[in-house]
C-alpha cells in the first residue's frame, strides 16, 4: 500500500530527469526510513517541510495522512512549481507549497511538528542557528522539529557524501555539521535533542536528530 503511493508519486512528475531523481531519492531514504521519520509527525494538523524540493517527502506524509496539512517551502521556483502539479495530479488538497528562502522564514504561521531532510548541510552556517530559532517560535512547546542529515564522521563516508552533493550540484557550497554542534545549535535554539544514526546500504553517514521543543522558560 504504501510502495503503491511512492509509485504513485513518481509517477506524478512528468519529466524522467525528476522521476529519475525520485527514484533515487527514495532509494536511498527508504521505506524503514519514511517510517522511521513519518512515527513522529502528528496524523493530524499542519506540519512544515522546510526545502521540501520536488515534494516528494511531504507529497508522501500528505497521501498517508489526509487530516496532516503538509506545507512545503523551498527556494528553488521550478521545484515548487513541480511539486505543486504533482500536488495536482495527485488530486491531494492537504499540500501547499511556497517558493520562499529558508533565511527569511520569521516562524510565521502554527505547527504542530517541522522537518527539514538534508537541508542543513545546503545552509550558510551562519544562517542555520537564526533559522533554528525561528522554527522553534512557530511550534508549540512539545512540538517536534525532525532533522536529517548528515555527520562529519567518520571522514570517509563525509567525502562520499560530498562528492555525490558535487556531482548533483557541483556549484552549490556543502557545509557539513557534526552530530555535537548542530545539537548544541539546536539546544540553544530552545529544542531538546536526541540523535541517531540511520544505517543505510550505501555509506551515507545520515543521522536523524528527534527535537522537542521546550516550553518557553
Ligand atoms: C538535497 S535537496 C533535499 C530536498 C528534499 N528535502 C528531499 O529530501 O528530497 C536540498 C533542497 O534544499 C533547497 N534549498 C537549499 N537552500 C535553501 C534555502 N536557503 N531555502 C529553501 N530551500 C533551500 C534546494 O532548493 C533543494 O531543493
């Protein structure tokens, strides 16, 4: 059942390069994966997707889901625009999506739970601790912000994962964060933190960061 809707979500794109790109992606965030994320988003009410891309991730929890209202932001015009026709072809009516930057998100708007999968690393580093803070301004104390990506250790799977992030986007600047310092950012942004490792086929040293937002002191 739930393969069939990853099928039918890609088959909602109508360009090979994208679909391509999907089948790649939920290659490598598999099903354990989807699940592994998708037990901690609320089965109902508004829930953010910060660079959502393509749509693929909030597409899915949205077709899994139809009382969550999945909001998708991302930076990338033509990807939004993408997302928003498989959106339609779909026929989901609990999804929108933003063409927006992630810096200039003001914690505007009430979510019950955000996430944001392999983004961080595509951040300035300077940007990322205001940006923390304002996620944790628009959810409620409990509220969970949900981060993947990736540790700086140990150095060889960095350097695979950077070279695929080159050869997908060679002129895009990677920044990595090691498990530490992005949960100490995160726990000066006002989130309580708990972090796994997410073992994967391929040598992705992913980890899934579990962030509950404290109540305001
Ligand atoms: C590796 S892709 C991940 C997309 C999606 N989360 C997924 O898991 O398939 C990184 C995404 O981050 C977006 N992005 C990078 N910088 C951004 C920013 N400053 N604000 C919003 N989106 C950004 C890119 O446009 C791209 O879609």
């Amino acid at each position: 059942m739930r393969s069939d809707a990853v099928r039918s979500i890609i088959r909602a794109y109508d360009d090979p390069l994208v679909r391509a790109y999907c089948w790649g992606r939920f290659g490598i965030l598999r099903q354990r994966f989807l699940d592994e994320i998708g037990q901690y988003l609320p089965e109902a009410g508004p829930v953010l997707d910060i660079g959502c891309g393509f749509g693929l991730f909030s597409l899915y929890y949205a077709a899994t889901a139809p009382r969550r209202l999945l909001h998708g932001l991302d930076v990338d015009r033509r990807r939004i625009a993408l997302a928003r026709r498989a959106a339609g072809r779909l026929g989901l009516e609990n999804v929108m999506y933003e063409q927006r930057d992630a810096r200039d998100f003001k914690g505007d708007g009430e979510f019950l739970a955000a996430y944001m999968l392999d983004i961080v690393h595509h951040i300035p580093p300077e940007s990322v601790p205001p940006l923390l803070r304002q996620l944790s301004r628009c959810l409620p104390p409990g509220g969970l912000l949900l981060i993947k990506d990736v540790d700086t250790r140990p150095a060889w799977k960095r350097w695979f994962t950077w070279a695929l992030d080159k050869a997908m986007a060679p002129a895009t600047p990677v920044r990595y964060w090691s498990a530490e310092e992005l949960s100490a950012a995160l726990d000066d942004a006002g989130f309580g933190v708990r972090r796994h490792v997410m073992v994967d086929l391929l040598p992705y040293p992913h980890i899934l960061y579990v962030c509950t937002r404290r109540a305001s002191t």
